[in-house]
C-alpha cells in the first residue's frame, strides 16, 4: 500500500499514547499490604481474569483508532502499482501517449479503443497523484509541450488518434532533454502504449544510450508504464501493395493488387465484401478469405482514357479496429524508371546494370547507367528512381546530394568497393574483406516484410540458396534483413525518416557469390528498391503517414479523409491531399498491420537499473489504476471509537429484592460473598 502524504506516517508512534497513559495512571497508586485484608484480596483475584481482558481490549481498540486516524490523513491509495508514490509528489509529470492506429484496437463489446482507455485511466489517476508540471510528449510530436493539467489528455487534438507508428525510443529522448533542459526535481514518466514491436524498437542501440543518460542524471527519475497488450481475437485489415494504369485499345483500367490479413483464431474462410472508391464512384467486389492472408492480385477497375491522374480507397466492413479497415491510393501514367550506378569496376557494374534495366511488365519503361562519382555533378536527381553505389562511401561533397535524394524519398543500395576505405555514411562503414573456403550460405532473412518479403504469390525467395564466398563486414547501427551462418550481415537497411538505404556485404562478381548466377533474389531486390524509388517520380506519392511531416502539410488540401483531422496534422492522417501540382496518398505504416506485442520480459530489460513499473489494463475497461482507500481507515476508526466506548459502559446495577438488600453477585462473577462496606473498605486501603 502506498500514501499521498507519506510524511504524515511519522505520527505513528502516537498509538502508543493509550499505553502511556495507561502505565503513567498505574504510577499513581501505591499498594499497603495490610495482613486483614490479604485474604479478602486474595479472594478477590479469583475475578480479574474477565475484567483484565475487558481493560486490555479497551487498550487495543484506543490503539487501533489513533492508528486508523493516522492512516486516513495520510491518504493511502490501494492499486497494484508497487511504490507508485513513494516520496510523496512529484515536482514534473511528463507523459508519453501512443496514438498510433494499433491503438485504436476496441475492447470486445465495449466500443472503447485502447487510447480512449488510456487517456480516461491517465487523466483520473494523475488527477489524484497531482504534480507542479504536467508535459505531454505524443507520437508526432517532435518536442515536449507543457499542459494546464491532466484533464486536457481527454480532450486535446493532440491526443487524438493518427496513422503514424510511434517512435518510443524517440519519445523517451525528448523526456529526457526535456528533464536535463528544464532541470525538473523529482520526475514521473507515464507511458500509455500497447507496446507493439514497431513502436518500441527493442533492438535499437538507442536503448543503452537512453539508460546510461538517464542514470547519470541528478534527479530521480520513475517509471510507469501503463500497458494494453491484449490483441484482438478477430480483426481483419488491408492494404494495397501496387496499383498500375494500364491503357487497352479503346479505355484505360487500374489493376490494383491488394492484402488483406486476419488475426483470427480459427483458420475458417469467412466471406468478405471489398469497395473500391475511384474518385467518387463506387463498386463492390466479394472475396473468400481462408487463412490469415488472402493476395488479390490485378483486379481490373475500368476508367476513362483521358484519367490520367487520379485517387481511389479499398474499404472493408467496420470491425475491432477502424484503423485498418481503408487504404488510399493515387495512380498517375508509368513513369520511367532510371537506375544510376556509381561503380569504377566495370565486370561488377554489368549484372547490376541488367538487373535494373529488365522492366517486370511491358507498361514501364526501365533504364541504367553506369558512371563515376566524379560525374555526379551532371545527375538529374528529379529523373533517378534508385542509386547503386559500389565505391567508397562518399565524401562530404558528394554525400550533399545523395542525402538530398534521401530526404525525398529516394532509394540507394550500397556495396562494397575493392578498397572499403575509411568514409562513413551516416555513421555507418566498411571494415575488412573475409574469405569463407568453402562457401556459406544465409542462415536467416526477413520473409514477412521488406524488400526480401515473400512473394505475392507467397513463395519465398530462394535467399537460403545463395552461396558467399567473401563479404565485407559491417559496422554501425543497422537493421539486418538477411545473415550468413556465421552470424555477418548479408543484407541491412539502415533506418531513416525518408526513402531508403540499404547495404548488400557482397557484389555480384563470380568470385564473391553466386548472386550472378542464382539471379532471383538480385533482381527482385534490385526491382523492389526502383519500384520505392519511382513513388517519388510523377505528380503522385504514395506516402506512410508521417513521412511527409517535413514537406510543410500547412499547405496541403484535404481531398478524402477524416473530416476532423486538423490541417497540421494531415501528413499524420490516411487520406488523399493536394500539395501544389501533387497528389498524395498517406497511409498508415505496413508494420502496423503485422506488428507483434513486445514480452513483458523484454519491455523489463529495456528498462533494466531504472526505477520501473508497469501494469496492464484492457480497453473498455475506467477501473481505476489507483483508489483513495482513506475512508475504509476512517470507518475502521470509528467502529473501534464505538466498541471501546461499549467496554467501559458500567455494568448493570443488581435489582434489589424484597429485603431491601442489593443481591449478592453470582459466584462465577464476583467470588466469595463480600459485603460492600467490607469491600469499601479493602479498596481504600489504596493510596
């Protein structure tokens, strides 16, 4: 149990104020053995043991109600957070909310998401915890902002639901500048998510460097985390993975390819009706789902020849999570796609160049080039789809415009030169070359998302055939799509807020592994990364929702979407926006529909040597987190107030009987007959 006014305890040893008393009372008396009385004492012994017990039960009860008194001023809170509030309260409260769409997941039956739950369970207990600062810190945010008080959590905008992942790593950061900035004394942080893996980053090297800041930090800083981990039993959502304009002889069609994924228990086939919205006019298509994914591959959606341009959503049926139940997108006429590659050996550069230049479909138009570095400055950076640097990592000069290309939304692949040399790419290099005689093979790669993902046909990629007989090794802090079974990167992206980085530890060349030969996975990689690149070609972008926060969304026009998003926060939002000539299409982030819950064993090592708790909670569920229990004190103080005033009720006066005599007590009450003169005068003995 734990109190809002700890100090208060220090009264405790006042129970001890009815012994006192008591022994001090005793003092007062002194006994004078007088031999004529001895017997008449003696006797009279015989009846203490009841009234010994009624003076010790009314010493405890007194006891009991100073102590009751006590424990009710000093405002004891019954919950299962274990030393929530030791050291009474705290000087700064910052809280970190998880809006992404995951928590927009509704209880069964309850109609309540997750972080309505949330907002409601933070705002009542912080309410009665109270603090001199409260500072929110939410998924889109990018600093820490003071609010008047926790009421605000339900109803501010910014603590409305959007389509953006939850960087908590990131969140944690800007809490921490914040404590070091401000110089808070004691701090609480309260962490409301429902702790899925793409919001949280376990594996992130940014973990350590958050626990060591904090740690050296001069405050004291706790830890609450207010945990939903519960999934739905049944929840269904979709997304399109490719759209294409296709012109026949007399019209034009859309073939929208689309993935629909259920979390349901049972792998029964349910039937499922799909909208397609194109600009407006609608048609329904009915499908049968069995099993967790159902691939709909080229569903052909007539459209005027002269629609060059244009918007369209898929919807499915309203369930547990309304989040995942639309998904925009934008089509626009191919545009093509222009491979550079940055290499000064040639024998290298030839399957890379072909791999780029073979177009997966007759509609798109492919090409490469191959050039050195020193020609970068004639680069028409608006035109390349993808770039596939195999040189030393570039120099400042040249690492300028290539993190331009980055920051819109570009894509590069980078492979290990002859010579690694010593540059670094956003803290990321080469080391050493190392042979393996004879050749290994990869061990592991990430099949359900990425550029590796299985087929839409869901056939794995023969990534485990491929044979390395040297790679470069890797250092920095990378994200791993594919090991070799001497545990060394083969494949890595490198994670960034705009496009794509990715590193390849080996080339194509015969003598350093078989992706010549074994040429599946090379060109699928390969086209993977253009068809990314080519999103940010055209008049069109298809955009995860908060990839576009930097591109000024001020500006931008609300064409199809939530009718309450607030402009500010449209690059937060999925819907359809204009920006200057540009249609643009944003939706939530693909790990978000495949996301899993973090163990609690890992979330307690992530904060391992910091002052942490956590307790999980259910949406639907306005239980209270923590309860002032005071008046359960209060009540128990009275009822021991009553019970001692009934034990020092005088005992009932005897009836007196026709001799006009009072009648003796029983035996069993009061001993051998003593007459009340005799007994009068024994007690006065007493001085």
């Amino acid at each position: 149990m734990t109190f809002l006014q700890p100090i208060l305890l220090a009264a405790l040893p006042l129970i001890a104020l009815p012994v006192i008393i008591h022994l001090i009372n005793q003092r007062r008396y002194q006994s004078v053995r007088w031999g004529a009385m001895m017997f008449l004492l003696a006797a009279n012994r015989m009846s203490r043991g009841y009234a010994r017990l009624r003076q010790i039960l009314i010493l405890i009860f007194r006891t009991l109600a100073i102590a009751g008194l006590i424990f009710a001023v000093s405002r004891p809170l019954a919950s299962g957070w274990l030393g929530l509030t030791a050291g009474g309260q705290a000087d700064t409260t910052i809280i970190l909310l998880d809006r992404s769409p995951s928590m927009l997941e509704q209880g069964a039956g309850t109609g309540v998401s997750k972080l309505e739950a949330g907002r409601e369970q933070l705002a009542s207990t912080l309410e009665t915890l109270g603090s001199d600062r409260w500072v929110l810190v939410e998924t889109t945010s990018e600093n820490a902002i003071e609010i008047d008080s926790p009421d605000s959590l339900r109803k501010l905008p910014s603590t409305a639901p959007v389509g953006t992942s939850s960087d908590v790593p990131a969140m944690l950061e800007q809490a921490r500048d914040y404590i070091k900035s401000n110089k808070t004394g004691r701090t609480e942080v309260w962490i409301c998510s429902d702790i899925r893996e793409n919001d949280w980053n376990a594996e992130s090297g940014r973990w350590q460097t958050i626990r060591d800041s904090i740690l050296e930090l001069p405050q004291a800083v706790r830890f609450h985390l207010l945990a939903y981990p519960s999934e739905a039993k049944s929840n269904t959502s979709i997304r399109v993975t490719s759209v294409r304009r296709f012109e026949t002889v007399d019209n034009a069609e859309l073939l929208v390819s689309l993935k629909i994924t259920r979390n349901a228990s049972t792998e029964d086939s349910v039937t499922l009706p799909v909208q397609f919205e194109i600009e407006g006019a609608r048609s329904e298509l009915t499908v049968n789902v069995e099993g967790p994914t159902l691939e709909l591959i080229d569903h052909r959606i007539p459209i005027e020849r002269s629609n060059d341009r244009g918007w369209g959503k898929v919807s499915i049926p309203a369930d547990s999570n309304s989040a995942d139940n639309d998904f925009y997108f934008v089509f626009d006429r191919p545009q093509k796609r222009h491979t550079l590659i940055v290499s000064n050996d040639p024998q290298t550069a030839i399957p890379l160049q072909l791999a780029a230049s073979i177009s997966p479909d007759q509609a798109t138009e492919c090409s490469a080039e191959t050039l050195t570095e020193q020609q970068l400055a004639t680069v028409d950076w608006e035109a390349v789809s993808l770039v596939m640097w195999h040189a030393p990592l570039p120099g400042e000069e040249s690492a300028k415009p290539l993190n331009d290309y980055i920051n819109r939304g570009g894509q590069v692949v980078f492979l290990p030169p002859r010579e690694p040399g010593s540059a670094a790419f956003r803290d990321v290099r080469w080391n050493s070359w190392s042979d393996q005689q004879p050749a290994i093979r990869v061990e592991f790669w990430r099949g359900d998302q990425g550029i590796l993902a299985n087929s839409q046909s869901g056939n794995a990629l023969p990534v485990g055939e491929l044979e390395v007989r040297r790679f470069c090794e890797l250092s920095g802090e990378v994200t791993p799509l594919a090991r070799l079974r001497n545990n060394q990167i083969l494949f890595a992206h490198l994670p960034t807020t705009h496009g794509g980085v990715y590193f390849c530890t080996t080339t194509p060349n015969l003598q350093d592994s078989s992706l010549t030969t074994n040429g599946v996975v090379l060109y699928v990689f390969i086209q993977r990364a253009i068809e990314a690149g080519a999103a940010i070609l055209g008049q069109t972008r298809q955009l995860a929702a908060g990839a576009g926060a930097s591109d000024q969304p001020i500006n931008w026009k609300q064409i199809s979407g939530p009718e309450d998003a607030l402009s500010t926060d449209y690059a937060h939002q999925s819907g359809i926006y204009s920006s200057e000539e540009k249609l643009l299409a944003v939706n939530r982030d693909q790990a978000e529909d495949e996301s899993r819950v973090l163990p609690e064993e890992k979330i307690a090592g992530l904060f391992k040597g910091l002052s942490f708790n956590r307790v999980d909670d259910q949406a639907g569920s306005f239980e209270g987190l923590i309860q002032e229990v005071w008046r359960i004190f209060l009540v128990a103080m009275l009822i021991a107030l009553m019970v001692e005033a009934i034990l020092c009720m005088p005992r009932r006066v005897p009836k007196v009987e026709d001799t006009g005599f009072p009648r003796r007590q029983s035996d069993e009450d009061a001993g051998p007959t003593v007459d009340r003169a005799t007994t009068t005068q024994a007690t006065s003995t007493t001085i």
